[in-house]
C-alpha cells in the first residue's frame, strides 16, 4: 500500500489525507489507481470518500474518467484518521477486486 500523503489550507488550516494505490494486474476497463481520501471542514471533523480513475475511456454521459464515491464522515484527531484511511484503502482495494 502507498504511503498517507498530506496537505494543509493555509487560508483555514484543515487539512486533507490521502493514499493513492495503484491497481494491481489492471485490465484496459480498469482504473489506474483507487484514492482513499479524508478532507477535515471542523477541528477534528472530516468527510471520507474514495475516488477511482482516471479510466482510460469515459465513464459516464458527461465524459468524466473518475468515479467517486462519497462514504461517511469520521470524527477524530489526525492520528486516528490516519489509522482509518489506511483500513479504508484495504478495504476499497479488496471491494474493488472482489467486485471485478
């Protein structure tokens, strides 16, 4: 699994996490990786949700090459929300090929 990368708005101070995981033995209908991403908008408060793409051709009528999928809000300090994106990536990942 990749690394937790970081960001920080320097305008309101919360910041984002996030793992980017390439898919593994990918075929030409797959998407190239799988985001699992958390955006904090309150002290300690945070929305979740995982993104896959970019697909080769578009997904939908508009033309877009990513799908997201919005989850659920989780409530904690970074510590603990790291801990979850990590669970949320492995979790995504075997849904992901599980599904395929």
């Amino acid at each position: 699994m990749s690394e937790i990368r970081e960001s920080k708005d320097y305008m309101t101070g919360y910041r984002s996490m996030f793992i980017d995981t390439p898919v593994p033995d990918r075929l030409p209908m797959d998407p190239h990786w799988i985001r699992v991403e958390a955006t904090e908008w309150s002290t300690k408060h945070w929305i979740h949700h995982v993104v896959y793409g970019p697909y080769d051709k578009p997904i939908n009528e508009h033309g877009g090459l990513y799908r997201t999928i919005e989850s659920t809000q989780w409530t904690g300090p970074p510590s603990e929300i790291r801990r979850q994106l990590r669970r949320a990536a492995r979790a995504a990942m075997k849904a992901f090929k599980g599904a395929a």
